[in-house]
C-alpha cells in the first residue's frame, strides 16, 4: 500500500486507469468535467503495473482500475464515483481536496 500512498501524496486527484479502459475514460470525463485538475495514471503503461493492481485490488477494487483517489482518500471505481455525483456529493470532495475552487451558481 506504501506505493499508492507515494503515488497519491500532494495531488487532488488521482485516477488509475489502463490505456485500453472505457470505464476509465468514463470516470476521467465526469472528475474533468468539473474542471479538477487530475493526475492519470495507466497502470498499464508502468514498470511495476503487476504492483500497482495487487495494491489496488488489497484496497477492494474489482476489477483494479479504474480507481480514484480524491485528497489521498480512496474513493472507489465508477460506481461510487457515479454514485457520489448523483447525491451531489463529488463536488464538494472536489472543493475539499482543493482539486477545484468554486462550484455552484455564480450570483449576479
């Protein structure tokens, strides 16, 4: 676990993923959406991918990726990012994790 923790330490957002991943494309565009700025990282791409995915899988994600880190904080994989966007409860992890500033309507 020791190799997620250096993997995620000082960025809002980390995302695992593989290359090839749709699901991973998916949970990408929604975090992105809200203008976050996010860190990608395709496991599959990596040296120590076999490592990565035993730490990620020691976590409870099935399958590995894809797999969010929000403030250093293990989310989920897209269902409870989905889910947690649907209660309007993403943003507001966002804002803490100062991966994004203001949200909201804007009065005029």
């Amino acid at each position: 676990m020791d190799i997620l923790a250096a993997l995620t330490a000082d960025k809002p957002v980390v995302i695992f993923s593989k290359s090839s991943c749709c699901m991973g494309h998916s949970v990408k565009a929604l975090i992105s959406s809200f203008g976050a700025k996010i860190t990608v990282i395709e496991v599959d791409k990596m040296v120590n991918c076999e490592q990565i995915e035993r730490a990620l899988i020691q976590l409870g994600c099935r399958p590995s990726v894809p797999a969010v880190f929000i403030g250093q904080q293990f989310i989920g994989g897209v269902d409870q990012v989905i889910r947690l966007n649907v209660q309007n409860k993403l943003a507001p992890l966002l804002l803490s994790a100062k991966a994004i500033f203001i949200w909201g309507p804007i009065d005029k």
